[in-house]
C-alpha cells in the first residue's frame, strides 16, 4: 500500500488533497517522495515563514529538542520567558497567551474580551456581542467559526455560538448602524486588515479609522485577527502598523514559529491583567520547540533590511503578474497576494501549477500566493515564468 493509499485509509477525508507526497524540503523548495521538486508559493498557507529547513531556525529547534523538549504550564521555562519579551517588545504590548494556532489564539481574544467587559460592567450588563466582518475567517472551533462571516461554513454544526454580529467590510455607515442597533451590548470589534481565506480582500483605511473612532467612544475593545496578516506578511511587523492603529488585542499564528505549532495573543495595557489563574490555558502553549523556532524568526523578521526585502519582492512580483494577459489585477499586501484572473478558473490553474512544478493556493476565486518570506529572486522568476506559460496556454 502506498503512502495516499494508506492515508485515505486511515485520515479523515475533511480536505481536498492534490496527489503529492512532500517528502522534504530545502530553502524555498520542497521535494515529492518521487523526488519531485516544487517551487513553494503557498508556504504551508503562510506557516514556513523562513522556507523549507532554514539553517538557523533547524538549528534551534534541535539543540531545544535535546534540552528540554516540552513542559506543563505549571513551570517555567527561559525559552518562553524569551520569546514572550522579544514578541511584546517588538510589538508593543504588555502581555502575551501562547496557544497552538490561530483559532485558539482568536478563542483567547474572544473569551479576553466579554471578560474585560464583564469585570467592567457586571454579568446583568449582558455586554458580550463582538461585531465581526461579513466575508471574514477566524477558525473552525465552533466559536471562531460563529465568529466567521462566512455563510458557507454555518452548516452542520448547530447550535452555534450566540453573539456575533456581522457587519459588511469597508462598509461604515453598516458599522455604525450595528453599533448603534447593539448599544451598550458591544464588548469588541473583529476584523482582519486583509481577509485571507474570504479572498485576499484589504480594509480600507477610512474604514479601519472608523472601527477605532467608533469603539473609543464606548470602551469597545478592537481585536486584530493577524493570524495570516503578521509577522512580516504584508510588509511590516504587524500590519496595523501600516494603518497606522495599535488593537487592543492582536492575535497571531501560521508564520510566527516557522512551522511549529504556535498561536499568540497579545493584550495592551488595557486588558493584559482581564485573563486570570485558571480561566484560560493550553497544554501545549508555549511549547518550548515553538518558541526556540519564534525566536529565530522575530529576529529575522525584526530586521528592517529583512522587511525592505520583502516589500522589494511583493514589488517584483507584481511586475512579473502585470506581464500575463490573464490577469485581470492583484490585490493584498506585502507578500500576501489574491490574482484575479479574466477567464480561467483559480482552482484549475492550481491543479496544473502543481503538476508543472509550483505550488500555489487559492481563496475564492482568486489564486492566492504566500511564499516565503525570504524567497529568493530565482524563485520568484521561475515560479512565476510557469504560472505565465500556463496561463498563457
């Protein structure tokens, strides 16, 4: 029995698996079990931030293997003291909970904030809504995903989790209809600056302004879903640096530990004291090899000269797209890119990518890329030079 054979056996069937076996990897390259190579373009969807094996962060992560490899939250441990006072210094924030993934980190955020406003107001208050954004993902836990604003995942799974309201993305006057609708109900406002998984759709920034504007007047507390945004992604650190706002609540994952399991939820000055002893914790958080991997890649990332390369490169790839006649226009940021094309399906070109040697993923319509952070120019040349003879067909 061969190696899919064996898995449909015995993997559940909950995702549309291409017929690759990925076998290893090196740089920006990974390699099939039939020694195949692919140009990476997808990343792991945003997760091996630094590529394939990077020399460092495979150094840190083994020598943190042959230290301690994991330990209970009831201890400590230097590897997580570290990397939690490099994340917060580098993003500003007071405190930070590490979980496992985005949607534990949004999990975190959720429960952080109708606590604050139950600490606040009291529980007859009832202020728990938090308003989330129409076209929005947040997770597949049942409470991220009654978070998400996406119809097409509210099946199956009833009852959802009361208390979220939907607001249409970059659509003011809706935000402030709502906000008025739930006066005094509203404990937080969700919402990624660039939605991933609803198709690499921005904010704008008036909008942006607005959810800040309108929040400050009520003690509204604003979350950041930077799961797929952050960490250097779209061009900057945190992409609310770009808008020019700090959140009261930032949550990351996907790139932060280079490929380990690794969520984080980072709380302001406002609200970093709200989750106390025993109403919060994750077995794994914190893991001591996720954070040996966080800590190579914050340093990386950290560098202006990195961040400048990874705006030259979302530059260069935008030169190469508006080189193929199929494309209709990108949309993103940074080294989050959604491609609309004029006349061929995102899924189809996809599939032929991946059997010419380039992988790629797609979000609605649009194909999606999400290279590593550090691809090289010669990557980028050929990965691109495929997708333009395919498209070009």
């Amino acid at each position: 029995m061969g190696t899919i054979e064996k898995f449909n056996e015995h993997v559940m069937a909950t995702y549309g698996r291409l017929d690759i076996v990925l076998d290893k990897g090196s740089e920006q390259n990974a390699v099939g079990e039939d020694g195949k190579q692919y140009i990476d373009f997808g990343s792991g969807i945003g997760t091996n931030s630094l590529g394939y094996c990077d020399k460092d962060w495979a150094d840190a992560i083994c020598a943190q293997a042959r230290s301690i490899q994991h330990t209970s939250n009831y201890y400590y441990t230097k590897v997580q003291a570290d990397f939690a006072a490099k994340l917060c210094e580098a993003t500003g924030y007071s405190k930070v909970f590490f979980g496992n993934s985005g949607a534990e980190a949004n999990e975190c955020a959720i429960k952080l904030a109708r606590k604050y406003s139950f600490d606040k107001y009291g529980k007859d208050a009832q202020r728990n809504i938090i308003i989330t954004l129409v076209n929005s993902f947040h997770g597949r836990t049942l409470a991220t995903l009654s978070a998400t604003g996406q119809e097409v995942f509210h099946n199956y799974f009833f009852p959802f989790v009361d208390g979220f309201v939907n607001v249409e993305a970059n659509d003011i006057d809706d935000l402030k209809n709502k906000l008025a609708e739930n006066k005094g109900k509203v404990c937080a406002v969700m919402f990624e600056f660039v939605q991933g998984e609803g198709g690499v759709c921005p904010l704008t920034k008036e909008f942006v302004d607005a959810i800040f504007a309108e929040c400050a007047k009520d003690d509204i507390l604003t979350i950041a879903d930077e799961v797929q945004t952050g960490v250097g992604r779209t061009g900057a650190l945190l992409t609310s640096q770009l808008f020019g706002v700090k959140p009261n609540i930032t949550t990351l994952a996907k790139g932060i530990a280079g490929g380990v399991p690794m969520g984080a939820c980072l709380a302001d000055e406002k609200c970093c004291d709200v989750l106390t002893k025993s109403t919060h914790g994750s077995t794994f958080g914190g893991n001591p090899l996720a954070c040996a991997g966080g800590n190579v890649v914050l340093d990386k990332v950290t560098n202006p000269d990195f961040i400048k390369e990874i705006n030259r490169k979302a530059e260069l790839f935008k030169s190469k797209l508006a080189e193929i006649d199929e494309v209709e226009g990108v949309d993103g940021m940074g080294l989050m890119l959604g491609i609309r094309l004029k006349t061929k399906k995102a899924a189809d070109i996809l599939v032929k990518c991946a059997q010419n040697g380039l992988l790629i993923l797609t979000a609605k319509d649009k194909l999606r890329f999400l290279p590593p952070l550090n691809i090289s120019d010669e990557n980028i040349e050929k990965g691109m030079k495929i997708l333009k003879d395919i498209l070009d067909d």
